[in-house]
C-alpha cells in the first residue's frame, strides 16, 4: 500500500511547494530555448518525418473533444515505456476505462499504434505528444484534457506537471519507478527542490527495493514496491510464430545464432571485432549466424555500412518480404524492423545486451529470459540494475566486460549444456517476477477509493 503525502482535491500544502526561484528559471530557460527546440524538431524530422507532424499537440492543443473528458492519462516516453505499459493499458481498457496515452518520440507514437491498434479504432484509446513542461502549454493540455488521474512511466517527472496537477488536486503516480543512482546523485544537485518535486507525486509505485530505497532518501514517503510491469508483457504468439520459423531453417544446417540486441552507437564496431574472432575459431562448425538489431531506427543504414565494412556478409530484414528467410551465404543479419523483437529472440541461442557494453545503461533483458533465451550483460546495467542483478545470480545471465565478448561467445556457442543450463534459468527468472500489474491496479484502486478525485477543471 502506498501512504498519500498530501490530501487529494487540496490545494498545495506546506509539504508540496514549487521552488519558487528555481522553477522560475526553468520556465524562462524553456521560453528561451523554444526556438532551438524546434529547430530540432525540424533537424531530427530530416531523418523520421514523424517529428514533423502533431506540431500543435506539443504545445497543448490536442483537438480531443470534451466527450474524452475523464480519461484515464499515461505518459509514456517512448518505445520501451509504452510496451512495459502494455499489462496495464490492457488491463484499463478491459474495465471499459477511455486512456489517453502520451509519449515524446515518433517510434512511441507507432509503438502505441500498433500495440492498441483496436482500442483506437473504436475510440476507446487516443494518443498524442505530451506537450512541452511549459507553463502555458501544460495548463492548456490539463484543463483541455480534463484527465480522471495520471500515470507516468517509470522515470518521467516534469517539473511544471508535477507541481501544477498537485496544486490541482489531481492525483498523478510514477508508477513502474526505477532510479539509478546516477539519476538520484545529480537530483541531488538540486537540494530541497529535487526532493520536492518526488514528493508532489500521489505515490510513487518503485520496480525494486532498491529504487524505493533512492526515492525514500530523497524524502519522500509515499513510496512503496510493486515489482516490474515489464515481466508481465507478453509476447505476441505471431512474432513467437514468426522466430520459430527462423529458428527451424537455421537448424536445417546446425547453425546457432547469437542476437545483439538494441545496440547503441559505437556498440556493433565492438561486437563485429568480437564476431571476427569467434569466426576464427575452427572448432565451431557449422558457422554461427550473428543478427544485430539497433535500438534506434534511424541508424539502421549506418551500422549496415558498418556491417558491410568489416568484411562480413550482409543480409538485411527489411530485404526479406517473405516470412521464411534463407540465412545462407549470410554471416550478419540486420534486424532493421520495429516491433519484431520478440521473433529475434526465439530464433536466438543467445543475447548480447545492448546498451551494456558502453555507457548507455543498458536495455531490457526480461524479454529474452521470457523466451528461454541466455544473455549476456556489460558493465553498464544501471538502468535495469535489479533486474540484471537478479537475473545474473539465478543464472540466467552472464556479465563480460568488452575484452571478454568474443571468448564468452566461443565458450557459450560449444557448451550445449551451459546454454541448456542458462535457458532453463531465465524462464525460471521471467516467470518468479511476474505479477506487477495486479498489485499496480490494487493499490492506486485503494488510493483513489480513500480520496475523492477532484476534476482537473476546478
């Protein structure tokens, strides 16, 4: 259960002020840098298009009509948000509950669109941008919006709508909450403010008890564990469908398959150096088949320039019409699709996390664990530390650094049984923490029902 800080329907109290001067500041230096923030909108629609439409929407003009008025609100950023918020848009949509869903980037935005592509379709759901943390514009976007109650994914907290929907009375949670301890060390930089702004959420529903621990030290109070929605997301049996046909080609021949999952820039020069070596060793006979799919889509002509100049050969998804692909005379397979994870990894006999091997942070791993897949890890996981902690002590996952890549691929392609071994470990992993969505509902259900929700209007 989580403890509210502050009455819902009250104005602000003494426990939930906005610093004044600082926040003051942060509004001129929005104002000030509007300009450049649509000059890069404009430098980053020169690559996806989709940064070019909406415009309006990220200033607070939405166009929804007032019979969306009372929809439930979640923000999520971008892709991996808006898939780990999947348990709980469903769950919300099956009660008959309307869902605004906002997000910041385009992949987001088609994300959703192909996540509730039916839930749109019969106006149940509606998505647009989440406009900009102007004073304005956020004003406009919540007394046009009219929202039940708000729910920001996982590590979004905008000043100006923190503050502004706490001295509304409408209660707003972070819910499937994560702080690394990077973030919590420059929040910190901010004092008193930094703390007050984690303090102005309803509640704040943590991933791990080490989350909890960081948000507690920041003061506040309303915070309690509820687990990962990201291990309640399941996978859709078309994609399952769809890798397991290229899992039974490439066994035809005996060839495993390893996939680099989500790799960033500078990640596929350091994993394709390491594939060098591992195609060096003789004793793995036939030869293994190496996908790499990068996190941003965007860079998919890049790292196949990448592929190509390291001398491997190169076969491209967006290439293969057909859905049984012939991986012959290939020795690198670009994954340069969206939404088809889930098919990469079941046809994969191993995961090299992306994200991990350079300081980025690290990505997703439970959805490799929840297809039986092994993974292994960098030294950069601290935005998925529990998880990763977790899923290297049952087994289910190895940690290298950079220099280690190629001899743990060598060991790991030639041992059946610790492949074997790994795999049975990150079901065991996936389905230990599921859960989440249940225990997420129950208790913002229990916080709503001991407070009366105001109408944002008021």
């Amino acid at each position: 259960m989580i403890a509210s800080q502050q009455p819902t329907g009250e104005k602000t109290s003494a426990l939930v002020q906005r610093p004044f001067f600082l926040f003051l500041l942060y509004q001129l230096g929005w104002h000030l840098l509007l300009p450049l923030v649509g000059l890069r909108l404009w430098w980053r629609g020169r690559k996806d298009r989709g940064y070019w439409q909406h415009l309006p929407e990220r200033l607070g003009f939405t166009g929804l009509s007032s019979r969306f008025h009372h929809a439930i609100w979640i923000h999520a950023v971008s892709v991996g948000e808006t898939r780990a918020a999947e348990p709980l848009i469903l769950a919300y949509l099956a009660r008959g509950e309307k869902i605004l869903l906002t997000c910041m980037t385009p992949n987001g935005r088609r994300t959703g669109q192909a996540l509730y592509a039916s839930a749109i379709a019969t106006g149940q759901l509606r998505q647009c941008y989440l406009p900009y943390d102007i004073c304005w514009a956020v004003e406009h976007f919540i007394k046009q919006v009219q929202p039940k109650f708000g729910l920001f994914i996982e590590t979004e907290a905008w000043p100006t709508y923190v503050f502004r929907c706490a001295e509304m009375g409408l209660p707003l949670f972070l819910i499937n909450a994560r702080l690394s301890d990077r973030s919590a060390r420059r929040i910190k930089y901010f004092g008193r403010a930094g703390e007050e702004l984690f303090q102005a959420f309803t509640g704040i529903l943590a991933q791990t008890e080490l989350d909890a621990e960081r948000y507690r030290a920041l003061g506040v109070k309303n915070c309690a564990v509820f687990g990962n929605l990201k291990f309640d997301v399941l996978m859709k049996p078309e994609l399952l469908e769809l890798g397991a046909g290229w899992q039974a080609n490439l066994r035809t021949s005996g060839r495993l398959v390893v996939c680099a999952a989500s790799t960033r820039i500078g990640e596929e020069q350091l994993i394709l150096t390491a594939w060098q070596q591992v195609l060096k060793t003789a004793r793995i006979q036939p030869q293994p088949l190496l996908f790499i799919v990068p996190r941003h889509p965007e860079r998919f002509d890049e790292v196949a320039k990448t592929i190509l100049a390291s001398g491997f050969r190169l076969r491209r998804r967006s290439e293969a019409t057909e859905r049984s692909i012939l991986f012959d005379q290939t020795d690198v397979f670009l994954g340069d699709s969206m939404g088809e994870m889930a098919a990469y990894y079941r046809a994969a006999d191993l995961v090299v996390m992306g994200g991990s091997l350079l300081s980025f942070g690290g990505q997703n791993l439970i959805e490799a664990c929840a297809v039986d897949c092994p993974v292994i890890v960098g030294e950069h996981t601290f935005n998925f530390q529990q998880a990763t902690l977790d899923a290297i002590n049952i087994g289910a996952a190895v940690r290298i650094t950079p220099a280690q890549l190629s001899s743990t691929l060598v060991e790991l392609l030639l041992s059946t049984e610790q492949r074997l071994a790994m795999a049975f470990a990150a079901k065991n992993y996936a389905n230990l923490h599921q859960g989440a969505t249940k225990k997420i509902l129950h208790a913002i259900d229990e916080q709503l029902r001991r407070k009366p929700i105001n109408s944002a209007a008021t």
